[in-house]
C-alpha cells in the first residue's frame, strides 16, 4: 500500500507531494477509514492560501481520494467527521523533511 499526500497550497504551481508507505500508510488509511460520518457541508476551503490535504491510497483493492479541511473529511460522495482536524493533521505530519518551513507555519495558522 501507498498513500500520496498533498498539501493543497498553490495557485499556478505545484502543490507538494509525497509518498507515504509501510506501516505508516496502514496507520493513515485506517485513521482515514476509521472516520465516522458526517461532517459539516458548509466547510469548504478558501480560494487561495491553504486549502486542505489529499491523500489517495492505493492499494490491490484500486485508489481511494480522501479531502481533509476544517474537520470534515470528503470521500467520494460522503462526509466525514474529523474530530479536532487529527487525521489531517497526520497528512501534515507526514510531510516533515518534505514541507518547508514557510508552509508548515503557513498550515499551522489555520489551526
């Protein structure tokens, strides 16, 4: 298993982006997998400027896309409840080595 992590930042260049794999993907998809319903469909990113994390896990069963921002978590069609933004703070934790400092302290003002 694989999961790719983004960090949806930029407008006009590439976002960052990196592989997560072995037992720290299993640990990111099942906190994923483990979200329960709900979420709040009002909660959409801004614009510009930070606007959440996308993981695809890929996997023998296909890719799966998960959106992270605010506390609600979108998987295809459904809603999720991230409670206290954890899973998407796991995404950012990820990119440690990866994320510069700049946009760490860029993300963390959104907490």
């Amino acid at each position: 298993m694989c999961v790719t992590v983004t960090a949806d930042l930029y407008s006009g260049r590439p976002n960052p982006s990196w592989d997560v794999t072995g037992d720290t993907a299993e640990r990111v998809a099942g906190a994923l997998r483990a979200l329960p319903p709900g979420g709040d469909p009002a909660v959409r990113p801004p614009g510009l400027g930070y606007r959440g994390m996308r993981a695809e896990i890929v996997s023998g069963d296909g890719t799966d896309v998960w959106c992270l921002y605010g506390g609600t978590a979108r998987h295809g069609d459904g809603l999720f409840t991230d409670r206290g933004r954890a899973a998407e703070r796991m995404l950012i934790d990820t990119g440690t080595g990866t994320l510069t400092a700049a946009s760490l302290t860029h993300i963390s003002g959104t907490f």
